[in-house]
C-alpha cells in the first residue's frame, strides 16, 4: 500500500490588506494622543483620510476587480476577496466612527485654545459681512451648480472631489428640487479664517461658506429652505494600459491617466444625515447599488487629507517644534563634495540632515569641467524641482546626462510624464522604465576625469530623490567612490539602458536579478550558524513584509533559534508569537512626526555582521518584478552609525507598537523608566555624532 507524503501545515500568513488598515489606525491612535500637539493630531487625521483614500483606489479595486474571477482569484490570492471585502468594510466602518469621535475631540480641545471652526449658522455680524464678501470676490465665480432634476444625462463625478448634494424646498408652492455643487478645493483653500473676536480665532470650512450662500447661489428660484449635505465618489485608480505597439510608451501613460477619470466606483462616502429620498436619488443617477459599494455613512464633512493644510494658527504649543535638519561637518570641511567622497564614503540620515547636500552634489557635478557624465534614476519627482533643473543645467553645460524616468509611480505619473518632456527638450537622454518593470532603485552614477584618471562616484539611497518627501521621511543616503560600488552600480545603468545585456553583481543585491537568492543565502547562513551556536541573528526594517517565501525563511530562522527582529511600517503579513513556528520573531511598528521610511537589513554572519541600506521592501514585487539595489555598508565607522540608529530605532518605547498575534496596536511598554523616542534620539545621536569639528577647508554653499 503505498505511502502517504504527510501534508506540511499552512503557513500562518495575515492578510495583506487588513495589516495596512491596522497600520491606518497607528495613525488614528497619533490621532487621539493627548501627548501629541493639537495642530498635529489635526494632520494625523488629515493622513489617515488620505491613506484610505488611496487603499480603497488601490487594494479595494484590485480586490474588487479580483471578485470576478471567482474561484481562480480564491487560488490566487489563497483566500475569497469577497470575505476579504467584508471584513474590510466592517473594519473602515469600525475606524470612521472613531475617526468622527476624535474629530469632535479636537475640535473642543481646539476651542479651549482660543480656536473655534464655526458652522454657517452660527456666524456674528461681521463674519456674515466678511463672508457675503469674500463670497462675492472669490467664492461666486468657481462655482457650478447642475439642477439634476433637469439634466438629461448624470455628471461623471470627480475622482476624490468633494460635492454638496443640496435639497432645495419652497414652503409656499410645496415644490423642491435637488441640485449638485462641486466644493472648489483644487482653486481655494478648505479653510476660510475669520476676523478675529478678541484673542479668539475662527476657521470656517468652504462647505459652509457654500451653505450660508445657497440663498443668494439660487436667487432665481422661488425657494426658501435649503439644506446641503456632503457626497463623494472613490474610483478605481488602476491604469490600464494597451498593447498599441504604435503608441509610445507617454502616450499610453497619459492615455490611462484619462481613463483613470471614470473608473469604477469603489466607495461612496455621504452625510449619514441626508434624506433617504436624495440618497436613492443620486445612487440611482450614478448607476450605484449596492454591489458597486461599499457606500459608508459618514459625518458632515469629508476629504480630511484637507486637513493637512489647516492653518497654523494659535499658541505656538499646538504644533511640534521644528527639529531642524543637521549638516555634515566632512561635506563641509571639504573643498568640494568629490574631494569630500573620496577621503571616506558618507552616510546621510534624512530628515535628520540635510537634504540640500545631494542637490548640491548634483549642481557642483553640473558645473565642474571634470565631470563627463551623470546618470540618475528618477521615481517620484518634487513639483518644483531642483533635482531636474541641476541635471538640465548639466545638459547645458555639455555633460551626458542620462534619466531613467519610472512613468508608473502611481498618482505621480503626470508630473513624470511632464518631467520626461521637460528633460529630453533640453538634450537630456531619458528612458522611460524597463518593459515589464518598474524601475525603483534609487541611484546616481557620476563619472569624473582627473589627471586622466576615470573615478566613479555613487550615490544609493532608499528614498525617492524628492527635495519635498526629504523634509517627512525618514530615509538613508550613500555617497561612495568605492570601485566596489560604483562598478556595480555602472552594471545596474548598463542593464537599464540595454535590457538585453545580462551580468552579474557580487557586491549589490539587485532585482529582479537575484535578490531573492542573495537574500536566502544570506538566511540560511543565519540558521547554520545558530544550530553550530555561533551568532545568530537578523534585524529587519522595512516599510512592507509580506513576501510568503521569505516570511518562510524567517519562520525556519525563528525554529533555528536565529534572534529576528522586525521593523514594518506597513503591510505585515508574519504572524509573530506562533508556537513552533515564530515564538523567537518579535516585531514592532514605529509611528510618529516623521514617516518611516528607509530600509536596513542586518545579519550577524557569525560575528562579521553584514549591513545593507535597500530601496525596496520584503514585497514579492519588489523582489521579482521591480529593479531594486540593496547596498552593503563597507567603512568600519559608517557600520557602526548605521547599526546605532537602527538599534535606537528597536529600542523605542514611545511611539513603538508591538506587531504580535493580534495586531491590536498596543504601545510598547517602557522598561526601567526610561523612555526613548527614536526619532528625536536620532536626530540628538547625529547631532552630537557630527559636531562640525575644527579642520581646515572651504565650507560648502548649499543649495536653498
């Protein structure tokens, strides 16, 4: 009779998706923390609505998109995306009424600091004056009531926009009608600040200011009650893009960035106060029911990510005092930033120094007569920025400046394509990605020429170069002229400028080429060494891990007796805590002032630890479909500041989370009575690191 192969246990994985909504309400917890400046906890909610906006663009459409396939999408994904739907919604409903809760919060809190949001009817004299003006002057013009009773075809609703659906009712004739404004946000701020009454302020949303107007908006008409409640629409943010071999690759790019106007509807958000009959009425007029939902109730006001701009008014105590971004006492000690680069390689800790250094290692490239070429990858670009004017001022002054430009950065990709166009205008060489690729590694190679010597210098990052996102995130920066680096980073730009060409890297770890491998390699050398009882262990911070192969290497790590610590922002789909599987896996989730952003690995390799700086996370897409470069920190020094920073990252107890079985989000207890908050002991730990010490040299001007 033959044998039976014994069926391996399933391997406990936590789905994806509701990981990220747990790491969504971190950011409601900063929220409702009392600890946390007011104004700030009014960003944090303003974060958490932009968040969802884009998960439910994004996963919730993939899912729903993922319903149709049935019992093929259940293989695929290994579980049903309908019960996945299900839960999600329960989870959003659950989040949205404590995201309300803590709205009215802070709204007393605010009015107990001198600062009232007032509504519409509850304006004095010379706030209605203020407003009939402003109204007159500014408001009136952008506006475009649609009388729905009369149109003959339904208006496509915006993408993200925010609209008043207005019930308007004549008491005398008995007569109503419904109308439709867009509340104009994209030409004047959400926010309209009032005269003053004593020391008292006043903020008064533009909803409002519309509802106080309806009157005079609908003059024409005989009617005297009004009431206005606020919808919107969430669609379908994925770009389809064809196989037109005629189109060019921009083309496609700006071609799905209109279809992405009329996605489908993937949520429709409405004041949970309006009137039934107006609510079938619209869902009716859109073509909604309930199976093109989920339709989620909602208080009077949406689009919270509005309140990332809330003005900063009030006591000074309401905002977080400014940690000011440090300098780098070897940049600037040194003659000029090459100079700099080749006494020693330079780690930079962003937001904690400067951003400004790279700009400028990019405008003294543009100028020096040395400097033959630049080559840069490009992923996410700043609106106004000064990364693309250094390398169209390298164009000009007869440097060969290569750009690949990733056109799919998703909800940047027309600020890319208009960058794109912007550089090959002025003689830069851009290609656009890699077909079947994203390109995400973060990298800049520049050749220089001296006394007829060819040096390479390299600067590898694990943030997008983005003069802006550097200011909020927290990201690591590598500048080195070690041939180590800078001849394999050579070979990632020879791949990306000819796909065909093939090769292979000793140093860098490099998607989709063989990270993977390198990565269980690199595991399995930590599990060896743990059965031998060497030392063991990997440390791990990332922004998302949910790559099952290599979540099954750390739970064979973990079974080995290998000591795994884990940093995941994000998505986080190892369950830790699991008894003979993951009971030597401890994880946590920073969340705080700054985002989270860089990527470390560290393994002990026996004693010989092995550090790495990545662009990309623990992410099958990142591993296999995406061009990713993890760089390994090779000066004795920069190892030690690198392992510092990740070590004080593990060690907070202030704003860390605990990720265990049940991702309830509890802080971390604080252990001895000392409290540590990482990110201001980074910033004091750099500062105290790099006290510019007394050398000779020509400081470096910065670029403002």
């Amino acid at each position: 009779m033959p044998t039976r192969t014994k069926k391996k246990p399933a391997l406990p994985l936590r789905n994806k998706e509701l990981s990220w909504l747990a790491f969504n309400g971190r950011v409601l917890q900063e929220a409702s923390d009392a600890s946390v400046p007011l104004l700030e906890r009014l960003s944090f909610l303003g974060i958490f609505s932009s968040n969802l906006d884009e998960f439910f663009r994004v996963r919730v459409a993939l899912l729903r998109r993922l319903e149709q396939f049935g019992a093929g999408a259940r293989r695929l994904m290994r579980e049903d995306p309908s019960a996945v739907l299900k839960e999600i919604h329960a989870v959003v409903l659950k989040q949205q009424a404590q995201f309300e809760s803590t709205y009215r919060s802070i709204l007393q809190e605010l009015d107990e600091h001198g600062i009232t949001i007032i509504k519409e009817n509850e304006l004095n004299p010379a706030q209605e004056a203020y407003i009939k003006e402003f109204y007159q002057q500014k408001l009136r013009p952008t506006l475009i009531p649609l009388m729905i009773n009369h149109l003959t075809e339904f208006p496509q609703l915006k993408d993200q926009a925010i609209y008043l659906a207005i019930s308007l009712y004549s008491s005398k004739s008995r007569r109503s009608e419904y109308a439709l404004i867009e509340i104009p946000t994209d030409v004047l701020s959400r926010f309209v600040i009032l005269p003053k009454v004593g020391d008292r302020e006043y903020v008064i949303l533009l909803d409002d200011v519309i509802r106080y107007c309806l009157k005079d908006i609908f003059s024409i008409f005989p009617f005297d009650q009004f009431e206005a409640f606020t919808i919107k629409l969430t669609r379908d943010a994925q770009l389809d893009l064809d196989d037109d071999l005629y189109e060019s690759y921009i083309e496609k790019i700006s071609k799905g960035l209109k279809q992405r106007r009329s996605g489908a509807p993937v949520r429709f958000i409405y004041d949970n106060q309006i009137p039934r009959r107006l609510l079938k009425l619209l869902q009716g007029k859109m073509g909604l029911d309930t199976e093109s939902g989920p339709f989620i109730p909602g208080g009077r006001y949406h689009n919270f990510k509005d309140f990332m701009g809330f003005p900063r008014i009030g006591p000074k105590k309401l905002s977080a005092a400014p940690l000011e971004p440090l300098s780098h006492p070897d940049i600037d000690a040194a003659a000029t930033f090459f100079k700099a680069i080749r006494r020693r390689d330079i780690l930079l800790h962003y937001p904690y120094q400067t951003f400004d250094y790279l700009i400028e290692f990019l405008r003294q490239a543009a100028i020096d007569p040395k400097v033959r070429s630049i080559k840069m990858t490009l992923y996410r670009v700043a609106r106004n920025s000064k990364i693309v004017n250094a390398l169209i001022n390298a164009s000009r002054n007869g440097k060969r400046v290569t750009v690949v430009m990733e056109l799919q950065a998703r909800f940047d990709e027309a600020d890319n394509v208009y960058w794109s166009e912007r550089l090959q205008e002025e003689g830069v060489r851009v290609i656009n990605g890699v077909p079947g690729l994203k390109v995400h590694a973060k990298l800049i190679l520049i050749t220089r020429v001296s006394h007829r010597k060819t040096v390479l210098y390299a600067n590898v990052g694990t943030g997008n170069f983005n003069e802006t996102t550097a200011r909020i995130y927290t990201d690591d920066s590598l500048f080195t002229a070690d041939e180590r680096i800078t001849s394999e980073v050579s070979r990632v730009f020879g791949f990306l400028e000819n796909n065909y060409r093939r090769t292979s890297f000793k140093h860098l770890l490099v998607s989709p080429y063989d990270t993977r491998r390198r990565l269980t390699k690199l595991i399995d050398t930590e599990i060896k060494n743990a059965r031998r009882g060497r030392p063991a262990h990997i440390i791990l911070k990332v922004n998302n891990l949910e790559d099952s192969g290599l979540i099954r290497k750390l739970y064979e790590a973990s079974q080995a007796g290998v000591e795994v610590r884990l940093m995941v922002r994000g998505m986080f789909s190892l369950v830790p805590g699991v008894k003979d599987v993951s009971e030597d896996i401890e994880a946590t989730a920073i969340l705080d002032r700054f985002l989270e952003h860089s990527r470390v690995m560290a393994f002990a390799n026996g004693g010989s630890e092995k550090l790495f700086i990545a662009s990309g996370d623990w992410m099958e897409r990142n591993v296999d479909h995406r061009v990713e470069v993890a760089c390994p920190i090779y000066d004795p020094s920069l190892k030690k500041q690198l392992r510092d920073v990740l070590d004080i990252v593990w060690n907070d107890n202030v704003k860390a989370r605990m990720l265990d079985k049940d991702l309830k989000n509890r802080y971390r207890p604080v252990a001895g009575g000392k409290r540590i908050r990482a990110q201001e002991a980074i910033h004091a730990y750099l500062n105290e690191l790099h006290t510019p010490r007394p050398e000779a040299g020509v400081p470096l001007r910065l670029a403002r």
